[in-house]
C-alpha cells in the first residue's frame, strides 16, 4: 500500500493529464484538490483498490465539474415547479 505522498504523485503525476486538468486550475485551486485527494487516498487505505480506480474516479470528478460549471452551462431561467 502506498502512503499518502506517493498516491498524490502517483495520481497527479501519471494517472492526470494536464489535459484532464490543466496546471493553472491546480496551482489555482491547490486546497480543493488536496482535500479531494485525501478524501480518496481515506478510501484507498480502507478498501483494497488499486489507485487507477481512484485516478479514474477523479478524473470523472474534474469532468463533471467542468462539463457543468456555471461559465460553461446555461440552463436559461430556472422555474420553480413547488409553486403550480
């Protein structure tokens, strides 16, 4: 089992492409992302789960993010359907 700073380079070295985040996003955002590897690597340490699976998992993460961040996506109005 690998111990927290290898997990980190091991993710954010190999498994993440600038590509999946680009480098000004995570010098930006360097304890959002410190947070969410931890939360993984808490994971990681509790199952027997080989670290791709994390890789992927965060990867899958950062895509959401920004497929659905407010600079990117425009829903128009929102309409509150409880008021029918």
């Amino acid at each position: 089992m690998k111990d927290y700073d290898e997990f980190y380079s091991l993710i954010w070295g190999y498994y993440l492409q600038p590509s999946d985040v680009s480098y000004d996003y995570r010098e930006l955002h360097t304890d959002f992302i410190r947070n969410l590897t931890f939360g993984f690597y808490r994971d990681y340490e509790k199952n027997n789960v080989h670290i791709s699976v994390y890789a992927k998992a965060m990867k899958t993460v950062f895509i959401n993010l920004f497929l659905f961040s407010p600079e990117t996506t425009d829903f128009g109005d929102s309409k509150d359907y409880n008021d029918i």
